[in-house]
C-alpha cells in the first residue's frame, strides 16, 4: 500500500528505516522544510511537497502517516480524512479532546481507518507484564505509580520547541497513559493533580506549558494510579517510563512503558512478602519499530475492516490529558469527558473488573510451555527442599511444573499453588507421576487420588508413569518428605530378600492400561510415560487406547536420544527432557563455553536453547535463585544450526549415544 509522509523530521527518519521490509512503499513526502521533505524523498525515490493539499491531490496514497509537530497533529489528520484518506497519527491524536473526538467521529462517517501512537502496549517487555497480569499473579489491583520523564529536550532534541509549547504530558505522559488504557480499559476521573514551572534560570529556551504535572488517576475497573510527566527530570533519572502496579497478592515493575526492545530484566515480579523475582522472556521476541503500527492499520484496511482502535484510545487519552490540566488549574476530582469514546469501543482489556473473567488460551489445559520446572527434592546425593525455589520459578515465570509422587513434597506445592501470588490454575501445566510400586489398578488409582488432594488440583495436564517397569507395593506413598529417610527408601525402593530391588509382576501393557483409567475418570488431561525405550514406547501405542501425549527422558548433549526423539515427533507425541544439566562434567566442556561466549549464554544455557532449538522441553531445577532466572531466560534463545552441530561432537563413555 502507497503512504504519504507528512512531515520528514527525526521520526520520519525512524518510520522509514522499515520499509524496505515492508509491503508499504513510499509514495511521497510532505514538509513545510523543502529541503527535508526533499533529502527523505530523495532517499525513496518520489516526489516531495510543501503544500498539503497538493500532496493529497497528487500522490495516490490511501494512507497518511502524520509525522508532524504536535501541535499540527489534528489538523493534518482533519484534511487527510476530508480527503478520504486513512491516517495513522503521532502522539497525540490531538491537543484538545472534543477535536480529538470530532476527529474519530469522521473516520467512523467515512468508513476510514484511524490510529495513533503510542502503540508500545505490543513491544515484548509490555506484553510480557500483560501475561503476567492476566495470570492473576497480583490479585486485585488496587495502587500504581507511572513516570515519563522526557528529560531536558533543549538538551538532546534538535527541534525542541514543540515539546516547550505543549509539556511533558501530551508527549510523555501518553506512553504510560496509553498502555494502562490497553490493560484496564478508561480512566473515569482525574483525583487531584498538580502543574509545576521548574525550569532552569540559565535556560534561554523555556516551557510555555508547565514543565512538570503529577495527577492522581481513578480508572473505572478499580486502580488508582500516580501520573508524574516531567520535562524537568532528566530523562537518563533512575525511572524513564517506569511502571509499578500494586495488588493485594503482589506487585508489579515494568521498566519501559515506551520500551520498543526486549531485556530479561524489563519485567519483575514481587510476591508479597518477597523481594521482586526478574520474569524473563521464554521465546524469541522481535523488537517492535515503529512501522509495525502502520502495517497492522494497513492490513485492516485491505481486509476491508478499517480499524480505528488506536484512535479510539488516542482520543480517550487526549480527554485524559485534557483533565488532568483542568484539575491542576481548577482543582479536582474532575470527571473525564467521552468524547465519543465509551468502554465498548475501546479494545478489550487485559484486566478486568471485579466479577468478570478473562478467557484464557484454553480453559481446559494450557498449552505445554518451552520450558518447566523440575520439583525433585533429590540433588547430588541429599534430600533437600524445594519449596522456596519453586515459588521463586512460578515468580519468574515458569508455567510448567514437573511433579511427582516419590518428590514427597506434593502437599506442599499445593500450598504454594493456593498461596496468594500464584498464577490462576489454568495458567500452569502440571506432570504428575506415579510411582513404580503403585502400577496395579487399585495402588494407581489411588496414588492419583492422593497427589491430586495433595496438590489441590482437580486434574493433572499430563499424569505419567514415573518408569514403564514395576516395584512391589510397600504401602502408600503421600507426604515422603515429612517420613524418615530410611522409611522413604524402604517405601520406594523395596528390596527381597537378598536384598536386591523386588520387582511387580505388573505389564507395561497392564500398567499403561491402569493409568488410562485415570484419564477416564477425568483426573488426568493427558498421560505420558518417563524414562521409556522405542521399544517400550512402541508397546504402549500397540496395546494402549489413550495415545501418550509426552515422553519425559533423561536428555542433554552427552545423552541426545535422536532416534526416540524423532520416534516421538513423527507420531505428535511432546518430549520433555529431565536432567539437561546434571551429567557429571557436562558444564565444563569447552565447546560449550565457546559456543556460549558466541550466542551470549551460559553453558548451562547453551543446553537448555539446544533443547528448546530442538523442540524439546527441558526442566532444570535449581535452588540458586539467579539459576533459576537465567535458565528460563535460555528458552527464549535458539541457537544456529552450526552450534546445535558442535554440540553434536561431545562424547561421554558413561551415556549410550
């Protein structure tokens, strides 16, 4: 689609960096510098204008990109719009709400599509705090702090007099403005707010518009949100776009409300009653420029849907903006005017009121993360507890937990999983496994039973046989970790009487049988098996009714198991790798520090995004918090083909190939 730019400033420069890999093309270029309009035009090779309407008469382009000051923001809009243009705008839409309103009010007439920047609630760090949020993670959300220090524009803008003449709140403030609409929809009134002249003496250059604004926001579906918009606070100060939000079950930080790129530390987590947990990326998130908007409202229009959500909340946001000012000179609480936008017409909020309830990806079971966390309390040779590094994994992020009977500590994970800060259950993925000595019917089923209470969970997402082999029966497994440990290994490792392990005269066929039971009984979503051979696996899907879903085996470079992993893909079964960082050695293997030099990562790292490069799952456990964060982290990496290949040449005598 042809698009007219109508101003060629520094943002004009950034918007078309993008399309030379962009199904927009450049049709023309429009500024009132004929000279700037002429070196951009120049750069892509069509005509340049000063005249607006004799660029509209000119240049056939059904959308314009209005990258003008902000204060010629509603005026360009309204001509392109009598022009039958769609038009895609800077921040703000407008200065004033009842012409922002106007405005949105005219595209609706004329069928044409509107949007405006901001639209940074889709970069990867905003979007990764939306999941966080729609997880439930911070219970009711009652408090939140927002900043948007702009900075010194006299310092680090070449043009500065635009931002003088409107403030900090029209061009700063609407970053966290625009993305707490995204989350919780309108803004119903202004509290109080405050409008302050800081400002250098020796500046010659100063703010017409107050240089720094605090108001006090009320937003319809409940929080109470700190606005603070300032010129006068550097924008390199220790909070740029920051955001807090506070709950009854946690908080919330989000470093960049405006942020366009991905860091593993933009979004934190703190339960309550614990320091703020880092919740990283777990999938490759591309940055977001600033032609993404423009395509998304291109493709609208092509699809003959002409979207104007972005105007819509733009608008919304100027009446923010609007209100905030009367409040400052006037005093408030001040009501924030419609002007045309309801709570219906703007997009559907990540959060919601009190009583209502945001679908989620599949109410039924969640789809299987990249990766998991293992809950074994058994690490190099002791018994150790886990509890606290698992609320720090579900802190993080991790949505999948791999539990089991013979961890014995069921009963207290379901603690942490009823504890306030938890993600909502259909947000998590949880392995249950049944112990070898409980294969028989009536053990199994009961074993089921017993981790599914302990658990608080109504149904597991995978229940799975812990090995396809059988143990005779000792009694009954729950609550091991509160038992001796000589009465633990008696339970679960039962010996004959020469005292070798005592074997069940249980089938796999038989075992796998049983287990589906669990699955018809609605106790479990799906079954899986672990530590399983292609011979074995093979016997189930022969005898069995309910195919398994996912295959849990011991995995890492030593250990790669490519032909049952490729047994299992074939046929759509999932594989989860346990044990990808405990082989004996395996860390210090120099191709793995230098490939981990190369991508950025750790070597623990480099295993973990080799098994998710693979489309394996792999769950670490840690107890080193920092561990913990970093290993989640790695799911977000794939590593290139030549690094998986290297990794390919480790050798270990002590592992099959």
């Amino acid at each position: 689609m042809n698009c007219l730019f109508v101003g060629a400033g520094a943002i004009a420069t950034e918007y078309a960096a993008g399309l030379s890999d962009s199904p927009l093309s450049l049709a023309g270029v429009c500024d009132l510098d004929g000279e700037r309009a002429a070196v951009l035009a120049e750069d892509h090779v069509c005509p340049s204008f000063t005249d607006l309407q004799v660029a509209l008469e000119t240049v056939d382009a059904p959308l314009v990109v209005n990258l003008t000051s902000h204060a010629a923001h509603a005026p360009v809009t309204r001509a392109a719009l009598s022009a039958n243009r769609h038009v895609f705008s800077q921040k703000p839409l407008a200065i004033d709400g009842d012409t922002a309103g106007e405005l949105l009010a005219m595209a609706r007439r004329r069928g044409l599509a509107l949007g405006c920047a901001p639209t940074t609630s889709r970069g990867p760090p905003q979007r990764r705090a939306a999941r966080l949020l729609a997880d439930g993670r911070l219970g009711p959300i009652q408090l939140g702090y927002a900043h948007a220090h702009v900075g010194r524009v006299t310092d680090w803008h070449d043009r500065p007099e635009s931002f003088l003449e409107i403030g900090p709140l029209y061009d700063g403030g609407v970053y966290p403005l625009s993305l707490l609409v995204s989350w919780f929809g309108p803004v119903e009134r202004v509290r109080v707010a405050d409008a302050l002249h800081f400002w250098p003496d020796r500046e010659a250059r100063r703010p017409t518009a107050p240089s720094h604004v605090e108001a006090t926001l009320a937003f319809a579906s409940g929080p109470t949100v700190r606005l603070t918009a300032s010129l006068y606070a550097p924008h390199r100060s220790r909070e740029f776009y920051g955001l807090e939000l506070h709950g009854d079950d946690g908080s919330l930080y989000l470093r960049g409300t405006g942020a366009m790129e991905s860091s593993t530390d933009d979004v934190q987590f703190g339960r309550l009653g614990r320091e703020y947990t880092t919740v990283p990326p777990q999938s490759p998130a591309e940055s977001l420029s600033y032609l993404d908007a423009v395509e998304r409202l291109a493709t609208s229009v092509a699809d003959g849907t002409p979207s104007r959500s972005g105007g819509q909340r733009g608008a919304h946001v100027v009446a923010v903006c609007n209100a905030i000012e009367t409040a400052a000179a006037d005093g408030g609480p001040i009501p924030v005017p419609a002007h045309g936008v309801t709570s219906d017409s703007l997009p559907e909020p990540v959060v919601t009121p009190p009583g209502r309830h945001l679908p989620s990806d599949s109410p039924r079971s969640p789809r299987l993360p990249s990766i998991g966390f293992g809950c074994s309390r058994y690490r190099n040779g002791e018994y150790i507890d886990r509890i606290d590094s698992i609320v720090t994994a579900l802190d993080a992020g991790y949505r999948l937990l791999d539990s089991a009977e013979l961890y014995g500590n069921e009963h207290r994970i379901g603690d942490v999983l009823a504890a306030p800060g938890t993600p909502d259950r259909e947000r998590l993925f949880i392995i249950g496994k049944a112990w070898r000595t409980n294969h028989r019917r009536e053990h199994l089923l009961e074993a089921c039973a017993g981790s599914r209470s302990e658990l608080g969970i109504d149904a597991f997402d995978c229940y799975t046989l812990h090995w396809p082999s059988a143990l005779a029966y000792r009694g009954e497994l729950s609550r091991l970790a509160e038992k001796p440990i000589e009465q633990q290994e008696a339970l679960t490792f039962p010996n004959d009487d020469d005292g070798d392990l005592e074997a069940a005269n249980v089938p796999l066929s038989t075992a796998w049988r049983n287990l589906e039971e669990t699955h018809n009984r609605g106790w479990a979503r799906t079954l899986g098996v672990c530590n399983v051979s292609r011979t074995q696996l093979e016997t189930i899907l022969e005898t069995g009714t309910v195919r398994p879903a996912l295959v849990q085996i011991e995995r890492h470079p030593y250990r790669p198991q490519h032909e049952l992993v490729a047994f299992c893909h074939e046929r759509g079964i999932r594989v989860v790798a346990h044990s990808p960082l405990s082989a004996p050695g395996l860390l210090e293997e120099p191709v793995l520090a230098e490939i981990a030099a190369d991508c950025g990562l750790s070597p623990a790292g480099v295993v973990l995004a080799w098994n998710v490069t693979q489309g394996i799952v792999p769950i670490p456990a840690s107890t080193t918090p920092s561990h913990v964060v970093a290993n989640l982290a790695a799911a977000a990496e794939r590593l290139p083909p030549e690094a998986c290949a290297r990794l390919e040449t480790l050798r270990d005598p002590d592992f099959d190939r």
